[in-house]
C-alpha cells in the first residue's frame, strides 16, 4: 500500500459526493468509504503489513484523510438540505428575498356591474341623467300613482312580495322601476330624460329567463313634442351600441296601465341566433322591455299637465341584456357566486 492507493481513494470519494443527489446517495458513500467495512477499515488492515515506520507515516495519513472524507460529506449535507429536492427535513427553509412575489387575487367588477356602467355611459351620452329610488317602496308608487287602481286586475301582472308592517300605506319590495318614474316627474320640472338601473322582486317560481330577484333599467323622457318615432331611434341607438352591431329587433301592442299606446321590445334571441333554445321559449325572440307613451293619468298623478307634456317610458330587463350579449344561457347563474363563471368576465 503506497501514498498513491490513499489519493485514488480521495479523489474517487471526491467525484462521488460531488455527484451525490440526495440524502440517501451520501448515506451509500459514507458506508463504502468510511463505514465498519468501508474502504478506508480495509486500508487500516493492510497497515500490518508495512514496516514500523512506514505505518506511522500512512496511519496519520489514513487518519487525517478520514477526517477530510468526513468533513466534505458534511458540507454536502447541509448544501443538499438547502436545494429543492434535497434532505428537506434536515434544515429549517430560508426566505429567498430574491424570488418574485405571488399576486394577490383581487377582485373585479360582477358581469351586471359591468352590464350597468355600459348602459348607463351609452345613455349618458344621448342625454340621460341617472336617477334612484327605494327598493322597499309603497303601494302608491308602484301601484296607484302608475294607474293601477287597487282592486284593479292589472296588479296581478306583478306578483308582489308584500312587507307586513303597521303602516297605512302598504310597504312592499317594488316589483319594477317604475315607481321612480313618479317619484322623480313629483320633483323635477319637464323636460325631462332619466335612466333608473335598480333591483325589483317577483314572488315568482325562477326559471332559465326568470328571477324572483332581478334588475331593471327603466328610462323616461318628457318634453312637448315626443313620440314613438324617438323612442324606437333612442332605442335602436342604445342596442347597436350595446351589442356592438345593427340588431333585429321589434315592437309589438302590448299592455301596460301606465302607458297609452304600449308595446314590448323583442330582440332576436343571441344565446341560440334565433333557432330557439330555453332562454326564448324556442320562439328565437326574447322579450328585453315593455314600453309605451306616459299615460295621461300618470302626468297628471304627478302634477303635469297632459295637455301640455308628452313623454315614453321603458322598462329593460337588463340582466337579460347582459345573458345576450355574453350569452348566458341561464339567469340564475349571476346570483349563484359560482366563481368558475364570474371568473369569465
Ligand atoms: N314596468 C314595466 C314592467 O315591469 C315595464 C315598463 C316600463 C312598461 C315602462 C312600460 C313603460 O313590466
């Protein structure tokens, strides 16, 4: 055995722990270099075969190469405790100041927030000021003061959440926002343009297209001279910019105690292109507003002279304008805090 056996076996050992991957690569090396039979006990046997001096030099040889072995598995240790994949009980983890943060989930605005803020920019721009009223409102604003006289069959064209309170005047949550129509032709002087985006209630069985809870957007304009004519140009105005292109849509007689003549605002259905699907009934048309021209008796409940003052009025539903224009095909899904839907928007 010469000094030349004891640097083969320090450099091999060398390459090895240099290469070793993990805690359990260095427990091998230990055990074949300075384990009970390791290769550095063999060489300790070999000793006594070398002459008394000889085995003085190599013993402190052996030795002091023992204690490098070692200290170098030592140091490898601890450096595979820090890397990712090493010995990752062996030491407690350190901050990287250096790695770049994880954002913090913020939030954005609900699809109808959104929805809202574009209608009520769009309109704007023709005019129209925004305007608010109670969503627990009273019998008079929503009933009387719009022609519908108690008793009068019309009421039950909305089913009504009534609020059990001592008052005379009943309370009830305003089943559409057009008892701030009322409120607001009380206080303001014609002529007149205002938009009311607002949350009305139906005690109503829901559906694909219908809510106990949803939002209208009523509008109004009063001025001396105002007809159909405007308002299906307000309209057509509002859709196209809306929906970003020329849309069909048309106006059919209906009915409403507030408003003579009346009709509704059916749009070409976008969830199905018209082919007909559960959001339209199969009809390929959705139903997105009643309309009409202000009812004499509704100007003069509020101290106007219908002689004097003209006006139309419509009523969106317009989380049914925003299930068309992102194509929705279910209205409950906005109130259902399902995140793998808001997530979308
Ligand atoms: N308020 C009516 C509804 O809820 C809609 C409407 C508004 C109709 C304004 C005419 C004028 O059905």
């Amino acid at each position: 055995m010469t000094e030349i056996d004891l640097k083969i076996v320090r450099e091999k050992a060398e390459k090895e722990i240099r290469a070793a991957q993990n805690r359990a690569d260095l427990e091998r090396i230990f055990h074949s270099y300075l384990g009970k039979r390791g290769q550095i006990a063999l060489l300790f046997k070999e000793l006594k075969d070398l002459s008394e001096e000889q085995r003085r030099g190599m013993g402190q040889k052996m030795n002091e190469l023992k204690k490098y072995l070692e200290k170098i598995l030592t140091q490898k240790k601890s450096i595979l405790a820090r890397v990712k994949g090493g010995a990752k009980k062996a030491e407690p983890s350190r901050f990287d100041l250096d790695r770049p943060g994880r954002k913090p989930e913020i939030g954005h605005l609900h699809p109808l927030t959104q929805t809202k803020r574009e209608i009520m920019a769009i309109f704007a721009s023709m005019g129209f000021v925004v305007a608010a009223g109670p969503e627990m409102e009273n019998e008079w604003y929503n009933f009387d003061a719009l022609n519908i006289p108690k008793d009068h069959p019309a009421r039950d064209a909305w089913s009504t959440i009534w609020i059990k309170s001592p008052e005379s005047t009943k309370l009830l949550l305003r089943t559409h926002t057009s008892p701030v129509q009322a409120r607001y032709l009380e206080a303001h002087p014609p002529p007149l343009r205002i938009i009311v985006p607002g949350k009305v209630f139906r005690y109503e069985a829901t559906d694909a297209s219908h809510e106990s809870q949803f939002y209208q957007l009523e509008g109004l304009m009063v001025d001396k001279k105002v007809s159909a004519a405007s308002f299906k140009a307000v309209i057509a105005e509002f859709m196209k910019r809306f929906f970003g292109k020329n849309l069909e849509f048309r106006l059919r007689p209906d009915f409403f105690p507030f408003t003579e003549p009346s009709f509704d605002v059916a749009m070409t259905c976008l969830t199905c292109s018209g082919r007909g699907c559960p959001v339209c009934k199969k009809t390929g048309w959705l139903e997105v507003a009643g309309a009409g021209l202000v009812h004499p008796n509704v100007l003069r409940f509020s101290g106007l002279n219908p002689e004097k003052w003209q006006g139309w009025a419509f009523g969106f539903g317009w989380d049914r304008l925003a299930m068309m224009k992102y194509k929705i095909d279910d209205i409950r899904l906005f109130n259902s805090g399902n995140l793998r839907f808001l997530e979308q928007f």
